[in-house]
C-alpha cells in the first residue's frame, strides 16, 4: 500500500502487487476489504482521486492533475472526479 500512496500514478494491479508480496490476489483483496472496507480498486480509485485534489490544490491544471493521479486521460479524469465528488475538477481550479 505504501508504495502506491507514494506513487498513485504507478501502474498495475492486484495480481501485481500479490506477485511483488508473494501472496495470492484473493488473499490480498480479502486483506484490503479487512483493513480499509473497500475493494482494491476502489481504495485506489480514491487514493488517484484525493492525489488530483492535491495537485489541483497545488495550481495544476484538470490535465496535469489528471496525468499525475495516473489517468489515462482528462476525460477519464473528470468523469471519476464527478462520479465520486459529484463536481468538475474545474471547479477547485482558481479560475473554477
């Protein structure tokens, strides 16, 4: 988990971070529930989503944002931003 808090943008998934601590994917999805309640992807979704918030809060534009949380795009960014927050990224930007 810590390596994914320090780098949100990192790439991979739940078999990738089993295979690097040498535990099966269920056991480390059943480990997350147990610790945070939420799924994997879910915890991360909000860990990409809060590291945006603070890069916006930061004066970097949607795109920057976005591309730092590691999005794939803007578009993917500001529709999980406004799923989750029910807002634009937009909106936290000086000029929002």
């Amino acid at each position: 988990m810590q390596m994914l808090r320090e780098n949100p943008a990192m790439a991979g998934g739940i078999a990738d971070l089993a295979h690097a601590s040498g535990a099966s994917s269920r056991t480390i999805q059943r480990l997350f529930l147990a610790e945070t309640g939420l799924l994997f992807s879910q915890w991360r979704q909000r860990l990409r989503l809060l590291h945006g918030v603070a890069a916006l809060g930061q004066g970097a534009s949607v795109t920057g944002a976005g591309l730092e949380a590691g999005y794939s795009s803007t578009s993917a960014f500001i529709a999980a931003f406004r799923r989750h927050f029910g807002t634009t990224p937009s909106r936290l930007t000086p000029s929002g």
